[in-house]
C-alpha cells in the first residue's frame, strides 16, 4: 500500500492569472499506452507519457506481469512486451494505489491470460465496486475471488484458459468497464462486441487500431456505439506521444475564468469530442475560450486553448453529457459558484463511485465555503452568486480533483480556501501547485 504523508494546502484570492503552460499527459492514455505495449511483441515508445502515481503503478504492474518497462527521461519510456496472452503470474500482490483506471484495465488484460494475480490499492480504491468488472470477465472465463462484498480489493483473479468471446451491454457508461472487457476480449477467439448505451471516452478503441488490432465501431442507437474487436490478434509496437490530459487542463482553466482580469493559454489539449463536455459547458455558461491551431497529435485531436476570465451565467447540464465530462464536475461546480443564477447539473450517479463519493464531497466543498449546493436524487444544483465566501477548510478524502478544485475556488473566494491534503493531487498531477504559481496563484 502507498503511504502518503497528509500535506495541507490553502489557496489566497489571487491577482489576474497570465501565462501560457502545457498540463502533464493524458492519465486514460498514459494507462493504455503501457497496457497495450505490454502486450505486444517488441518495443513500444512513450512520450509525454503522465508520471504521476497512478500511472507509475501501472507501469510496475506492467513489470511484475513481465514486460520490461524503462523510464528513459522525463516522460519517454520504452517498453517490450510479452505479447497478448503472455503475461507471466506476479510473485507479489499488484498495487494499484489510488487509481482505479489502472486497476481494472489490468483486471480486464489480466482475465484473457491463464495466470492468477492479486490486485490491491488504497482505502479509496479498497472502497470502489469492483464487481462491475467482475461479472462480465466471469462470463469470459475468469474466476475472481475477493475478501470483501461487492468484488472490493483486494481480489485474486485467475485468468482465463480458454477465454469465450462475450457480447457486453455495460449496465453503466463506464470507460473502464468497456475497456476491461476489451482487453480481456484480446485472449478470446472470434469477435467480442460491447455495446455502449452512452457512448464514452475511446482511447482504447483508438489504441487497439493503432497498435494492429482489428476494431469497427458503429453508431448504436441515440447516443451509444457498438464496438466489435476481432481477438487473438498480434499487437505490433506503436509510438505513442500522449497529448495534454483535458481533465488536468479543468483547472487552470477554470481558476483563469472565475479571477478577474486573467488571460491564459494551455497548449497542447487533448479535445478528443468524448472529452470535451466542460468545454461545451462552459462555452454555454458564457466563457471566453478560444479553441486555436486545432491539429491531430498521434491519432488524437489537440489545440491550444485560451481562456480569458468571464461572467459566466448558470444553466442545465443533461445527464447524456455526463461521460464526456465525468471527472470534471468538481471543478464545473466551482465555476458555477462563481456564475450568475442557479446550475442544475443532472445525472450524476456514478460520481458516487470514485476516488471518493464525489457528489457529496463536492457539495461539502461548496457548503463549507458559503456556497449553498444541493443534491436532489442524482443533480447537484449550486446555487451561483458571483462569488464565494470561502474560509473554510475542505476535507479531500483522498480525492486528486476534490483537492484541486477547492485550491481553485480559493484564488477568486472572499478569505482563503484550505485543503486538508493536497498529497493526492500527485496521483494525477505532479506539479499542479508550481504550474498555478507560475500563472500568479497564491498557493502556499
Ligand atoms: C477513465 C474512465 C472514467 C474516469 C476515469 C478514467 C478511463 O471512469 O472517471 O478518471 O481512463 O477509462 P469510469 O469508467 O468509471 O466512468
């Protein structure tokens, strides 16, 4: 298990942010690009691969499962996988950490190799439902076996002899789900199909084609796709240079739209449309972002994106945008703090499963800081006033964006924002405190 010392932080109204920066990598991608180079045969290189925790526990799991993994500088890292099916049985438990991205991804590859591991984590990710992933990998063929209810870490999963290509309706929009039954589907003969209701992020749709597999995505209903990967197939070395993380990107841009007189560029953003929810959201709410020099970096679309502090008004966000957008609602709430009139924002279920229960510690952070927040079923409506009292302190539970996003809040509120622990914002994103200093933010 990680241990991370507790490290408070507080956030000061802070004079217009300037500058230009480039947030680290694109953590959904950084997770696959290790995953699929393990499992192809030769060397994959990496850059601007996200070195943050959570992806640095990927990549010792990616080496205790066989593959040799070699950080060659900052953000380049080589690796030679063992091909799909070749995994070798880790000796110890495989410790994801925080990150539950990581975890089920290597559940999902791990369930289509005939080897058993162990997958364990923190107490955030000892708390979050596992069994989701469980049941359809069952159906595959692999057998798990966990401690605690509901499939919870830790688990010991053998892997599949013979894995069954499976059709999958995941029963919630779950990347990582989908993503799970995919990698698992490598080790399977013939086709495996899931089927998304609500279509959400396809990085490792992507990342199989490029990397040699055979994948048809087609439309599936209002809002959904089907995904078909043919199995089996031999992964060949692909470079991948990982694009600036837009939900790592949330924060900046929302600290430059809601601190008077600010006028920011953040280079190089991933604006894959599956990604591009807040940006959408915001534009709604009234928001001076400029999306410029759009380009395409590695089979992903990026652009530059400049963003000038703006009156933002409060309006309804619909649940069918919630995957595009599920990681960046903490940080929407604070703009919305800071908006004229009320923001309902709808379909918020399965933010009650992250790294913490989100929905309601977003709703804490907002209270605590004088901002009334409601929760009603699955919407949070916060109720915008142009400004936030702030003066409070928020307690994180180990949760990167609740962190982020309360040190956010502060640079604009009344009196000062604190933070219980700030240490987890490293799960996702090392050098967030000196990035935000760099553009004027008073963090300390
Ligand atoms: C991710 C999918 C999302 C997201 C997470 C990253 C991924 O989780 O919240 O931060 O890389 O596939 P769910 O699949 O649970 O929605």
């Amino acid at each position: 298990m990680n241990q991370i010392a507790e490290s408070p932080l507080t956030a000061r109204r802070s004079g217009p942010l300037h500058g230009r920066l480039r947030v680290p990598g694109d953590k959904s991608i950084s997770h696959r690009a290790l995953i699929l180079g393990a499992l192809s045969v030769g060397e994959t290189r990496i850059s601007g691969l996200l070195e943050g925790e959570d992806v640095i526990n990927t990549a010792k799991a990616m080496r205790r499962l066989g593959a040799i993994v070699l950080r060659e500088g900052a953000g380049f890292w080589s690796i030679h996988g063992v091909g799909v099916g070749g995994f070798a049985a880790p000796a110890d438990a495989l410790d994801f950490g925080n990150s539950a991205t990581g975890c089920r991804l290597a559940i999902g590859a791990v369930a289509g190799c005939p080897i058993t591991a162990t997958f364990d984590g923190d107490a955030s990710l000892r708390k979050r439902p596992m069994q989701r992933v469980l049941d359809p990998l069952e159906r595959i063929g692999a057998k798990a076996t966990a401690a605690a209810a509901g499939g919870r870490l830790p688990l010991t999963l053998a892997g599949a002899r013979d894995p069954i290509p499976i059709v999958y309706e995941p029963p919630v929009a779950s990347a990582q789900l989908k993503s799970a039954v995919l990698l698992a589907g490598l080790g399977a003969p013939g086709e495996t199909v899931v089927i998304e209701a609500e279509a959400t992020r396809d990085h490792t749709e992507r990342m199989l084609v490029h990397f040699g597999a055979e994948v048809r995505v087609e439309p599936h209903g209002t809002h959904g796709r089907r995904i078909t990967l043919t199995g089996q197939p031999e992964l060949n070395p692909a470079a991948v240079a990982v694009p600036a993380d837009p939900s790592s990107a949330a924060f900046p841009l929302v600290a430059a739209l809601i601190t008077p007189g600010s006028d920011v560029i953040l280079e190089s953003v991933m604006t894959n449309p599956l990604r591009t929810g807040l940006l959408t959201t915001l534009r709604e709410m009234g928001a001076a972002i400029e999306i410029l020099d759009v380009r395409n970096e590695g089979g992903e679309e990026i652009a530059d994106l400049r963003v000038r502090a703006s009156a933002l008004k409060g309006i309804d966000v619909p649940a069918e945008r919630a995957p595009t957008m599920i990681d960046e609602y903490p940080v929407l709430s604070v703009a919305a703090a800071f908006a004229d009139g009320t923001t309902t924002m709808r379909g918020l279920k399965e933010l009650r499963v992250k790294e913490s229960d989100r929905l309601a510690a977003t709703a804490d952070m907002l209270r605590v800081n004088g901002v009334e927040a409601e929760i009603a079923g699955d919407d949070l409506m916060v109720a915008g006033k142009r400004r936030a009292a702030g003066g409070g302190r928020v307690a994180t539970h180990m949760d990167h964006r609740i962190a982020m996003s309360a040190l956010v809040m502060g640079l604009a509120s009344e009196q000062p924002v604190g933070v219980d622990d700030a240490a987890f914002i490293a799960t996702s994103f090392p050098g967030f405190v000196d990035l935000m200093r760099s553009l004027g933010a008073n963090m300390a």
